[in-house]
C-alpha cells in the first residue's frame, strides 16, 4: 500500500489510531483508510476502502465506530474492531465531504464540504437535518462541543458557526478575514479556537462568541488546530509545515516549532497529551514527543543555549558566532550558579 495520507485520528483511549488518504497501489487508485495498533503498529482488520480519496476519519465517543468521508460524496459507517461496514449502503453528501464529527453519545454525526452541512443519525444513517445559514456553505471542519449541546462549522465565507443540536443556528458568526479551515472546542466547551487562511488562530468565548485575546499570527494559512487534553495549550500546523504548540491563557508559543513537510496535512494530540501524530507523505504518520517547556530566568536559559550549542548571537547585527575557549568557559561557570541546565 501507497499513497498520501490525508487523515489521522486517536480512537479515545489511545490505544489505536486512524491513518487514511489515498491508495495508489492499485492499478486504479481508491481511497483507503486503516486501523492501527498504537503500541505494535500493526494493522486492525481490514482496511475502509471508498472509490475516490478519503478526507475524512473519525471515531465514535465509545471507539466502536468509524466515520468515513471521500471527496466523492459518499460517507461511510465502520465497526472499528473488524474494519466492516456497519450499514449495507454509503451515505450521499452531494458534491464531496471534506470534514465529519460525531456528537458526544454518539447518536448522531455531521458531515460538511461542498453544500449545506448536514446532520445524520448513527443506527440506521437517516439524514435529521440540512444546516442553513447565509452564504455558509462550503465547510472545511465540523467538531461537537464536549456536552453535545452545540457543534461547529468552519466555512469558505470566513466564518465559524455555532449550532444546536438539532442543527439551528445560534448567535453571530465569528469572523476571520479569510477561509475558515478548521475551528475546534476546548475540553470544557468554554472556548473554540479556529484557523484561517487570514495566517492567523483565534480563541473566542464559546457563550458569546467574542474574541479571548489576541490572534495566534502564523506564517501562513492555518490547515490544523487542535486543544491539549488539559485545555492549557493548542497547536496550529501551516502551509511550511510546522507544528506550533500555544499557551492558551497567554496566547504565546511554548518552545520551538516541530519541523516538517508541506505536504502534512493533519495533526492530532495523543489523549495522554504527550505526544503528537502527524499525517505525512507516503502513507505514513509521525508520533513527536511533547517536552514540557523550559523555565527558568531568562539569563539562564540564554546562557544555556550558549554553552549547549557553542554559539552566540551579535545583538546589533544579528550575526551568530563561535564562542572561543574563554568565553565560554565564563558562561559556563555562569550557568553553573544559576542551577545549570533547565532541561528537566
């Protein structure tokens, strides 16, 4: 098997995950997606398959069963512990799905690309409603509050949109000065931060939808976000493909960002908020470690990354230089009275 992955998801203990995109393997490329054992990486049954590329996968709260999206149109319903269809036929989203999300107890989920978002039931697939809202109708990303009371759309007009449960608007929009790609809820529900292709991250107040300080700036547009299980911190991934990760109650960035490839589409926390998977070219998915963030005074921190690395950065011109013998030999004695290294 071969191709690109386009998807990753954590089932909700973690001890497996999704990986999906597209399989050309074959001599007529299909989408694929695939359950995997998070401790071994070894495959779980068999694989999702859909005519056309896979966008979309999902688990159910409970883990039992997956949600898969294609860009054909189709959706599709699996048994996560043998990999078969859990209904006898797809579902239609006309004109390509490009985000899915079940609610809280699992009885319903809602799909959202090309069109009016829409709201189905899980047992037997019946469709429940079709979202409307003004110009709201190429959607990028669909989430459900923890409680289930209200979910999210992401749309091409700018906007993220609350909803309720039975898929009636609710409040303003909040607005970006660009495509929204993604919008998430914080663990408690309190806060949904969304991503744009403004090259900026927002946090808003769930209950008014007003902004919670100031925008998380990005060096392009935003493809993913996603809260730690604790709600302290974020990441946004971009178009250079790095992973930042962010303070939510400053709104700053905690340490550097995780390097990687345009190509990356997706990322997701572990639910042990250690660590970070990432979809990647070449149908494979990455797992990064999260370190803690260094603390310390700023001068032992400084003087750390001098003695560690050998270099020094000219404060004027910006030049980064090799320290001599001497040098660095003093910040090293220097580092020593401050506690020496902050590394944990």
């Amino acid at each position: 098997m071969g191709g690109m992955v386009h998807v990753v998801a954590f089932g909700p203990n973690g001890k497996s995950f999704l990986a999906g995109g597209d399989d050309a393997s074959r001599p007529e490329p299909k989408g694929e997606a695939r359950l995997w054992d998070t401790a071994t990486g070894k495959p779980i049954g068999e694989a999702l398959s859909h005519p056309d590329g896979i966008r979309v996968a999902s688990f159910s709260p409970d883990g039992k069963v997956v949600v898969t999206a294609s860009r054909d149109g189709t959706v599709r319903l699996w048994d996560a512990a043998s990999g078969r269809p859990a209904l006898d036929r797809p579902l239609l989203h006309p004109g390509g799905v490009r985000a899915a999300a079940f609610g809280p107890d699992g009885k319903t989920f809602v799909t959202g690309g090309s069109g009016r978002p829409r709201l189905w039931e899980t047992a037997t697939g019946k469709p429940v409603a079709v979202l409307t809202a003004p110009n709201h109708e190429g959607v990028n990303d669909v989430t459900f509050s923890p409680e289930g009371g209200v979910f999210l759309t992401a749309g091409d007009d700018g906007t993220a949109r609350l909803w309720d449960a039975t898929g009636a608007a609710r409040g303003d929009p909040l607005t970006h000065q660009g495509r929204v790609n993604r919008a998430v809820f914080s663990p408690d529900g309190k806060t949904v931060l969304t991503g744009s292709d403004d090259r900026t991250a927002r946090l808003w107040e769930t209950a008014t939808g007003r902004p919670r300080g100031v925008a998380l700036e990005q060096p392009g547009s935003v493809r993913e976000l996603a809260f730690a299980p604790d709600g302290t911190s974020v990441l946004t991934s971009c178009r250079d493909g790095k992973i930042r990760l962010w303070d939510v109650a400053t709104c700053k960035p905690l340490g550097l960002p995780i390097p990687g490839s345009e190509a990356r589409h997706r990322a997701a926390f572990h639910p042990d908020g250690r660590s970070v998977m990432t979809s990647e070219p070449a149908w494979f998915a990455s797992l990064y470690p999260v370190h803690e963030p260094l603390s310390g005074k700023v001068e032992r921190l400084v003087l750390w990354s001098r003695v560690a690395t050998g270099l020094e950065r000219d404060a004027a011109s910006g030049a980064v230089g090799v320290l001599d013998a001497e040098r660095w030999q003093k910040y090293r004695q220097r580092l020593e009275e401050l506690g020496g290294s902050p590394l944990p």
